[in-house]
C-alpha cells in the first residue's frame, strides 16, 4: 500500500490511518502488547511535561498519549482495497516466537 501510494500517479491522495479494524484506547493498546501484564501509570498533562524534562524514561511528547487517537479504520482499506487484521490475530510478543 506504502508503495502504491507513492508511486502510483492514480492512488487516493490524502491522509489515511493505517490501523487493522480493532479500535483501542492507548490503554487497551498497552495492555494487548504487554499481554495484559503492563501496569499504566497515568499522569496529568502538565505534570507529565514537566516531569519529562526531568525522567530521562518519559517522553517530552506527552501530549502525543495524552489522549486516544482513534483513527477511520475503513478509509485506508476502501481506497487501496485492502484487507484488515486485528492486532490481537498478528501480533506475537518476541518470547512467543518459533
């Protein structure tokens, strides 16, 4: 698809979320990523910025996960005609590997 609409004069133009048909809150995100074993830690806006100038593990793009992103999850897939997955059906953890 990334190709397509690079190359291909005739690709939809515009911007397109490139999501399977699952629709997660970051925190739902989390936790299927981490097989249910991540803990969130949810900070308020401005604390969370001020704290990232001073924990080198945090962010300073807090405001980016401040709130949820929940994308058009069709858009993408009708114009390049493409098929969706659930990120629960593709996504193995690293340890669950062959």
């Amino acid at each position: 698809m990334l190709i397509r609409a690079a190359l291909d004069p005739s690709a939809p133009n515009g911007t397109f979320a490139l999501a399977g048909p699952d629709v997660l809150t970051v925190d739902e995100f989390v936790q299927v990523l981490s097989r249910g074993q991540a803990k969130e830690r949810h900070l308020q806006g401005p604390l969370a910025g001020l704290l990232a100038h001073v924990l080198p593990n945090l962010t300073p793009a807090v405001e980016v996960m401040s709130t949820d992103s929940l994308p058009d999850t069709t858009l993408a897939a009708e114009a390049f005609e493409i098929d969706l997955h659930r990120i629960r059906d593709v996504y193995q953890p690293i340890e669950a590997r062959p």
